[in-house]
C-alpha cells in the first residue's frame, strides 16, 4: 500500500504527463477533452482510488482511438498504468 506522499507523487507524475499532451497539437480535440476531464477528476477532493477510477475510466475511452498519434498512444497507456498503481 503506498502511502498519500507517493500518491500525490504518482498523481503529479500523471497530471504532467496529461499537460504535455494537452499542449500537443497532433492530438485530437475529443482526446484532449477526455484527458482535461481525467486531470480535473484527478485534482478533485475525494479519495485516491475514486479519483484514480474516475480518470481511468474518460482516458480508457480514448486509448484506441484511431486519431491518437502513436506517441500519444503510448503516453496515454503509460498514464493508464500509473492511474491502477494508485487503485491497487
């Protein structure tokens, strides 16, 4: 079980990872919307795994869409993992 430094530290790790592909520009405007909503469940005040539940869930439906870039996909699959280390 990790304690709520390693969470937040996980939760910063994921939020950066959403920034940086919010600010490209090859990703799609449905994917960005999908991942603006997993960063503001992430930033919300309920507890570590509702939050970690409710981003995986808006970032798990764009995971194969067929406009994500493949950088973008891989990105996406990397947030993904880290979102189950917190529900775990």
């Amino acid at each position: 079980m990790k304690d709520n430094k390693q969470l937040n530290e996980t939760i910063t790790q994921i939020k950066q990872q959403i920034d940086m592909l919010l600010s490209e520009p090859n990703v799609p405007r449905n994917v960005k919307s999908a991942l603006d909503e997993a960063k503001k469940a992430l930033e919300s005040q309920e507890e570590y795994a509702m939050k970690a539940s409710t981003a995986t869930y808006k970032i798990d439906e764009i995971s194969n869409d067929i406009n994500l870039p493949p950088y973008a996909r891989t990105v996406v699959w990397n947030i993904l993992s880290l979102l189950e280390s917190i529900k775990d």
